[in-house]
C-alpha cells in the first residue's frame, strides 16, 4: 500500500541534511531516518 511520507530537507552551499519519518505497524517500530548529501 503506497503512503505518502514526510521529508525534510536543510541545506547550506553544497551540503544538504535530509530527513524522514516512517510510522510503525501493529508489532513494528517507528523509523527516524536521515542522512547528509554533498554535491561535488
């Protein structure tokens, strides 16, 4: 079942922060997921 998910981003020059959040199911667990990106 495809959902729509939250995604936010920070950004300065050529680094950017991203972040989402991935709710949890009956016996599962939430996920807060983020990474960095660089753009060379």
């Amino acid at each position: 079942l495809p959902v729509l998910l939250p995604l936010a981003s920070v950004g300065y020059g050529p680094v950017t922060f991203q972040m989402t959040y991935i709710p949890g199911t009956n016996n599962n667990g939430n996920v807060y997921f983020t990474w960095m990106r660089f753009q060379f």
